[in-house]
C-alpha cells in the first residue's frame, strides 16, 4: 500500500506556508520560526536543530532565497535522515522470523495481523506464535485475527512461558514448511531486567531451535503517543536488538515528526506504517514519499 495523498505531520506543512507568505525572505528569524513549528510537530529538538543548521548551511552556501527552494531543501534533509539504506528493507530470506515488542495498547496484535496478511498476500506460509501470555485474554485476540487472515497459530494456555510456545511454534513452522513465523511477546513484565531476560530467552530458543532462519526484531510505537514514543524506543532499545519500527495509527492526527526524531536519535530505520484499520492499511516504509508528505493535509 502506497502512502498516496497522506500527510503524517498535521498542520507542519500549513504553518511553513504561512510563514514563507509572511516573510518570504529567507532569514535568520525565519529559520527560527522554522525550528519552532518542528519542534511542535513532534520533531525533537536535537533533532529539528540539526535539520535547522543543515538547512541554514545550505541557505549560505546555495543562496537559497525562493521558499520553494527551501522547502525542498527541508524534505531533502528529513529524506537523508530517515533513509538508512538496506536496512529500511525486510529480510527476503527465508525462512523468516519476526519477534515483534512493544507495550500494550500500542497495536501490536492488529500489526502482526497486518503483517501476516501482507506475507500471505505475497504467496508466503505463515504462522502466528502467541508468545504474550502473561496479558489477559492476548491469546484469544490473536487466535481471532489468525482466523480473519486465515493463518495458523501456536498457543499455549494464559500463564504458559512464552519460549515455550515460541518453541513448539519453530517446530511447527519447520514440519509445515512455514515461511514467515511471526511471534507475538510480551509488552510489560514486571521489570525491565524481566523483560530483558524474557526476550534473551526467546532469542536463544530461536538461534538453538532454526538457525538458519533469518531475523527480524520489530518495536510497535503509536505515533499519536509523541514523546511517550520515543521513550519507548530509548527503552527498548536498551535491551532488545531492534532491528525496524512499525508505528501504528497514523491514520489519525498523528504528527509524523517522532518517527524522524526516532530515526536521527536512535538510527533506527522505520519500516512499516500502520495506516488504518483495515487489514491491508500498511505501508512499507518509503522515506522520500514521507518526506514530501510534510505538506500533505
């Protein structure tokens, strides 16, 4: 799915118009205004000043003085900060496992959905490992979408261990010759050192039990939490080998700006969006289609 006509950033576009029409010479208080209406779109402000002081070398050095100009400039930049080259793609080896993490409620189960119905889509077997079994009623969420996609699914009872069910799920998948095991974990233990060693053990039974399948860890983050978001990639990041993004719900007034502060801050490269509710509203991440949707209403 193409991102179209969407725009992810909310009014940022609007109010960069408005303020060229304003002054449209470029200057140094226009910059500033600049670096204020991208902070407040969820850009971080490391972040927006490193877009800033890019885009004020390149006013210096081009003598940039057209706001089209300009304004092209700034997608180029946010371009090259969110492209992290062969890394924004999915393993094309298969067979395939994703571990997808993330906290509750961020629309984790409704992803893997997506997901799973993405792969399936493109000819490849899947099967969902219900490995969150320590959140009431996850299980049967889960079990729901696998019937909707049409997918199977391992599961254990509420309470299981979860490397257990992960397990079970690796040996399914290799005695039905399943492409893409997609893994379901977790979002909160009781602690971090909890989770960190949940997800150690998952990744151990994984590299133990099919090494020769190829690996993909995926954080979910909801892109209309904000600066809750990029907590949680701070967090996660610090004990998980996260290798993309997915973030859910930029169907909405999500402002874009978080998932540009998570790919500059944390070089983590964003590879799905979740676009809407139904099951084939997710994109593949393409950064210089995002870039332009800066101005997209």
């Amino acid at each position: 799915m193409a991102f179209g006509k969407k725009g992810f950033f909310g009014k940022l576009g609007e109010k960069i118009v408005d303020a060229f029409t304003l002054k449209p010479e470029v200057d140094e208080e226009l910059l500033e205004e600049l670096e204020e209406i991208m902070i407040m779109s969820d850009i971080g402000m490391d972040t927006t000043e490193k877009i800033v002081e890019d885009l004020r070398e390149a006013v210096r050095e081009d003598r940039l003085i057209r706001s089209d100009a300009v304004r092209g400039r700034i997608e180029k930049i946010v371009e090259l900060m969110m492209d992290k080259g062969d890394r924004l793609r999915m393993s094309s080896d298969y067979p395939l496992i994703i571990l997808m993490i993330g906290v509750n409620g961020g629309g984790k189960t409704t992803s893997i959905a997506k997901m799973a119905n993405l792969y399936k889509s493109q000819g490849k077997k899947v099967l969902l490992a219900a490995a969150d079994t320590f959140r009431a009623a996850a299980t049967e969420q889960l079990d729901i979408w696998a019937k909707r996609v049409g997918v199977d699914i391992v599961k254990h009872q509420e309470g299981a261990d979860p490397s257990a069910v992960i397990y079970d799920a690796i040996e399914a998948s290799k005695a039905r010759g399943v492409d893409v095991l997609i893994c379901d974990t977790a979002g909160r233990l009781q602690t971090k050192k909890n989770l960190m060693n949940e997800l150690a053990k998952m990744n151990s039974v994984i590299s133990n039990g099919w090494p020769e399948a190829s690996r993909e860890t995926l954080l979910i983050l909801d892109a209309t939490t904000g600066k809750n978001a990029i907590s949680q990639a701070k967090e996660f990041s610090e004990i998980a080998d996260i290798t993309g993004i997915v973030l859910t719900k930029m169907d909405g007034t999500a402002k874009g700006g978080i998932a540009v502060t998570i790919a500059d801050e944390y070089d983590l490269p964003i590879k799905f969006l979740g676009l809407g509710e139904k099951m084939d509203d997710l994109a593949v991440f393409d950064p210089k289609d995002f870039a332009e949707s800066m101005w997209r209403a």
